[in-house]
C-alpha cells in the first residue's frame, strides 16, 4: 500500500472577531503581523496589534500581561521586538489567547501540502498539522482530494474512506498527526 504525506498549514492569520468601539459592533480585525512592547523595571507587557477590517481602529490583544521580565527569555523578547512573523502567526492562531482577550478566532484559511492521490489503488495517508486550526479531517479531504461535502460522505458511506484508529471521518477533528485509508476502488 502506497503511503501520502501531507501537511496541512495556516495560509494566513485568521481574523479575530470582537467588538469595534468605533463600529459599535461586533467586527473583523486583521492582524498587523506587528508586537507592541512595554517594559519597565522587572515588569513586561507585550500586545499584537490588529486593526479593524471596517474603519481600520487599532485594538491592542495582550499576549504578555505584566510578566516579569525574568520569565521572558532573551531569545523571545528579541522575536517580539524583531516582529518575528511566525510568531505573530502562532499568536493571532491561538485561540485561547483571543478568548482571554474577549475575541473569537474567525475561520483559518489553510493550504494542504503534499502528493495528491490520484487513482483507484489503496492509499495511507499520513496527515500532520503543527498548529491547531481548529479544522475537521473531513475539511483537509474535501480540499485535498477536491470534492464536495455529499461525494466526501457517499466515499465514507461506500467504505473508500476511514480513519485508522477507527473514527468517523465526518467528525473527527485534525489534531497533530492522523493516518486515513483510501480504500481501493473495487469497480462497483
């Protein structure tokens, strides 16, 4: 059995969605890609600034509340004053940071890196994803293999498509690694 890899990774920062003061309603905000930092004495701040897709108003999401400055190595603290872009990606994709922040992440555009499956033979395909998108496995096959919702779930219905830990396809939600079958096409 032939064996796939594939890569599933962020094609962008998500937008967060929260209130505009300036808007008066809940709004988009597109990360700048750019970190604001404070540091006085043994105490450091540290923001990712996003601007409002809307009326362009800035609003400041707190990635580093008062931290002590020890706590913060020198490494990170450069990343930050240097606006590291992978950084500020891995920020504006933590979706428990924009909660703590009284924002939602917004849908994560993504690309699936990879050969893609061309043909009838059985196929394993080993699917990784570094960062938590918050994506189905069904969602990275539908793109990756590009067909609709309905044909995705009459390939899961005819047994051409399973999970190998045994899970629903439709509904199992992408985490670091997972392997699925393809199933070879028997002519039916």
């Amino acid at each position: 059995m032939k064996t796939l890899s594939w890569r599933v990774a962020a094609a962008g920062a998500p937008f967060a969605v929260r209130p505009c003061g300036a808007c008066g309603a809940d709004a988009k905000f597109a990360s700048t890609g750019l970190f604001r930092v404070n540091a006085q004495k043994k105490l450091v701040d540290v923001w990712l600034v996003y601007r409002c897709a809307t009326c362009g108003s800035v609003w400041n999401s707190a990635v580093i509340s008062r931290g002590s400055a020890k706590a913060v190595s020198k490494g990170r603290l450069e990343r930050f004053l240097a606006n590291d872009p992978d950084l500020a990606l891995a920020c504006a994709l933590d979706a428990s940071l924009l909660r703590r922040n009284g924002a939602r992440r917004g849908p994560v555009e993504f690309v699936v890196e990879g050969e893609r499956y061309a043909g009838r033979d059985a196929c394993r395909v080993d699917i990784t994803c570094e960062d938590a998108l918050g994506l189905t496995v069904a969602h990275v096959l539908r793109r990756k293999l590009e067909v609709s919702r309905r044909e995705l779930e009459q390939l899961v219905d005819a047994g051409r498509v399973s999970l190998a830990d045994g899970g629903d396809v439709r509904t199992a939600k992408l985490g670091s690694q997972c392997t699925v079958i393809l199933h070879a096409d028997d002519g039916c």
